[in-house]
C-alpha cells in the first residue's frame, strides 16, 4: 500500500522571523523594493525545499503571502478603491491598501 504525505499549509514567517523582519526593514527603509522581493522569494522557496526534504508528496503552493491572504485575493482580482488607485508602484499600492497613506485610511481587514 502507497500512502502519499500532504501538508495544509506551513508557516510563512521563516525559521528566524525572517519574514517579519524583511517587512519591518522594508517599511522602515532599511532595504529597498529589490531587497524585500527577493529575501521574500527565498523564505518561499526555502520552505518549499524543506518540505520537500522531509519526503512530503503534496506541498501546497499559493499560501505565502506578503502581508496578508484577503489582501491578496482583493489585488488579484483588481479591486482595488479608487482612492488608491492613483499608486503607479504595485508594491506601493499594495501596502498603501493594508496600511494606508499620510491621505488615504487603510483598506478594513476584518
């Protein structure tokens, strides 16, 4: 008999708060937009890896996110208010929506 293994789901954080503090480095300007994509995308990916060498048959992919899960189906799916809108940069649209801008109040998260 073949039993395949699966994972619902794996912490997006990283092993050391990684991800937390790329966030934080970002907002805060201590690394730039390049910086921040890429340590993101490697925390993605080294979870991916270390699923993989633990013999895990089916990892779920589309579960990491940037700053928060309904954010990001409310960015996919391009509704994105008008008030912020005007935001050329996607990175900067994206947060100005979680968070909000010295203008525009932050999307409601609840």
């Amino acid at each position: 008999m073949f039993i395949r293994s699966s994972n619902v789901g794996y912490p997006r954080i990283g092993e050391k708060r990684e991800w937390k503090k790329a966030l934080e480095s970002f907002w805060n300007g201590q690394i730039n937009e390049q910086q921040f994509i890429e340590t993101m995308e490697h925390i993605r990916l080294d979870s991916i890896r270390k699923q993989v060498e633990k013999g895990i048959d089916l990892i779920p992919i589309g579960d990491f996110s940037l700053y928060d899960h309904v954010l990001d189906a409310a960015f996919m799916f391009g509704y994105i208010p008008e008030r912020f809108q005007q935001i050329d940069n996607a990175l900067e649209q994206y947060f100005a929506m979680a968070r909000g801008t010295n203008g525009q109040h932050a999307l409601e998260m609840t």
